[in-house]
C-alpha cells in the first residue's frame, strides 16, 4: 500500500499541475501538441481537435507540451497559436496556473480532512505547565500566548514548532504575552537522547480546543493552508540562510519512507501529506529558477522590464544549465536518502 499510497500522492499532484497549464493554455488559444497521462514509454492515444492525449506505463502524473516551448518547432502551427504570440498577461497566466492547482488542491483537501477532525486552536497559547519542568522553572504560565521564539515571530502552532525543531537548543529565549503585558523568559529544555535520537523536554502543552462542522472545516483548510505555506517559506529562508542543512531535505526516496510511516497512522494523515507536498510542488515551483515556471515568469518579466526579447536559444541553455543543477542535487538528497535507510 506504500507504495500506491506514492504513486497516488506524486501522480495527482503533478497531473493537476500540469492540468493547469493545459487548461489555461487552452482557454488562451496556444496550440497544444500533446496532454499526458503518466511518464515513460506510451500505452496509447487519442486525438481530439489539435491535441493528442497520450496515456503512459509510469502513472507518476504527467506533462503537458505547448507551441512554443522550443528554440525549434516540430510542427506547422496556424499563426497566433504560440506562447510567444501571446502578451505577457496570458503568458504569466498560463505558467502560473499549475501552482494555483497545487494550491487549489491542497485547500480542497485540508478541507476534506477538516470535515473529519475539525478546526483545532491555531494560536500558540500554553494550556498546562508541568510543575517542576523547564516552562515552569522559567516563569510561563497557564494561558501565556507565545509570540516569539529566540527573537523570532510565531503566529500559530506550525511556525512554532518548526522554530523549536529548528532550534535544539539548551536555552531559548521565549517571549509571551500576558493580558496586556510582554514577557521575554529564558527556557532550559530538558535534553535527552536515546539511540542516538536527541529530544529536547519543554514542560508545556498547547491549548488544543477543537470545533466540528462545516464552517469550521472551512476555518481549518485556509488557516492550515497560511500556515503550511509559511512555514514552506521560512524553510527555504533557512536553508539559504544556512540554518537548516541539505542533509534536511528529501527527494523521492525519502518522501517513499514518509508516505509508508505516514500510512501507519491512518488514511487522514496519508490526505493531510498530500496537501502538505502539493504546497510544496507549488512553492518550489514558482520560485525564479529556471527550467521551475517561476524561472519562466522571471525571464518573462525581465523581457518586460527591458523591452527586448530574450533569444529562445539562450533561455533553453539556461533552462538546460538550470536542469543539471537541479539533477545534482536531486542526486545528492536521494544519495543521502539512500544512506539514511541503513
């Protein structure tokens, strides 16, 4: 089940992805030579107007191809069918598309998974103090709302558990707010470590009221969605910060291992992980990287700015040159995915 479990979650993301662009390109006018269902080599086909709609062995999503992707076109097009005889509105429009399906999905699904579990308080604020432990030796109190972490703003839950996990630190400053009144303790965790697995003792616990019903499921999906993206965000800030190692991310192996120990503890997890990596899909996509759409989008918008058209040539070398960057480091994190399993 694993591994149906994978190909459910990549093949869904990715196919709304690129269901995205087609659709979009479509509603355009760009002529669409072919729209494919899984990867690899190809089971079959149909035509149906100018498209060729394919279905392949590797049902790992798929991937749309358009008039004027390449330097060279395979095929005649009528004229005003390419992207490049498309203004720079309807061209960011159709690259942009596939992220706001990513995102349009993963609201979708957190709102299914809400239905079941309800909104659950979103706010970092302390529910219970164990007496003796590190937040009560500090001074936190029962109904203090933490608002910062080490000089760092938390605004909910997610972004407070990402900066503790970021941390792992001894001493951590945490500020608070009390009534009207702010409050900054220094919070000496409780280190402990088995089998080589370091754990860090905080002493409290987070008001977890929780709320059913369909208004409430809507509250979930969106608040859950802010934060996840947020937290998304911070990641990459601290990876290119240096906060956060390489060693921390994974690639296909390492998201394979997740799904399999995610399935263990219920379908509604194995949900909430595909909302989880369809924002991620989105994010990294979007970013101003090429052979990525934000990469596009970039380009795009530096032809605006400048008023010259950049050579389809040198932004397919650059694209190319983009690729190779992103296999070498796809190769690195699965390598270290790899090394993690023994």
């Amino acid at each position: 089940m694993t591994l149906v479990y994978f190909i459910l979650i990549l093949g869904i993301t990715i196919l709304i992805h690129e269901f995205g662009h087609y659709i979009w390109a479509k509603k355009m006018g760009v002529y669409v030579y072919e729209f494919s269902i899984g990867m690899g080599p190809r089971l079959c086909k149909w035509v149906k107007g100018e498209t060729e709609y394919s279905l392949r062995l590797l049902p790992i999503g798929g991937y749309v191809s358009l008039a004027g992707e390449e330097a060279e076109e395979n095929k005649k097009i009528p004229k005003g069918k390419s992207l490049q005889d498309k203004g720079f509105l309807q061209n960011i429009v159709i690259m942009a598309a596939g992220v706001l399906n990513n995102f349009i999905l993963a609201v979708f699904i957190l709102f299914i998974v809400g239905l079941f579990t309800g909104y659950t308080n979103h706010k970092p604020i302390v529910k219970e103090v164990t007496i003796g432990g590190p937040a009560y030796v500090s001074g936190i109190m029962e109904g203090d709302k933490i608002v910062k972490v080490n000089g760092h703003h938390v605004g909910n839950t997610d972004k407070l558990l990402l900066e503790l996990t970021i941390l792992k630190s001894d001493d951590i400053t945490i500020t608070v707010k009390r009534g009207k009144d702010y409050k900054e303790v220094t919070l000496n965790t409780n280190k402990e470590e088995i089998d080589g697995k370091v754990s860090y003792h905080m002493g409290f616990s987070l008001d977890d009221t929780n709320t059913k019903g369909f208004i409430p499921a809507i509250k979930y999906a969106f608040t859950k969605f802010i934060s996840l993206f947020e937290q998304m965000i911070f990641i990459l800030i601290y990876l290119f910060g240096g906060k956060l190692a390489l060693n921390n991310l994974s690639g296909p192996v390492g998201i394979y291992v997740l799904v399999g120990s995610v399935a263990k503890t219920g379908f509604l997890n194995i949900l909430y992980l595909m909302a989880y990596i369809s924002i991620n899909v989105g994010i990294i996509n979007i970013l101003p990287f090429p052979a990525f759409d934000g990469g596009r989008i970039f380009m795009l918008t530096i032809e605006k700015i400048t008023g010259k058209k950049i050579s389809q040539k040198v932004e397919n070398l650059i694209n190319t040159i983009g690729f190779i960057l992103l296999m070498l480091l796809m190769f690195y994190v699965t390598f270290n995915d790899i090394t993690n399993l023994f």
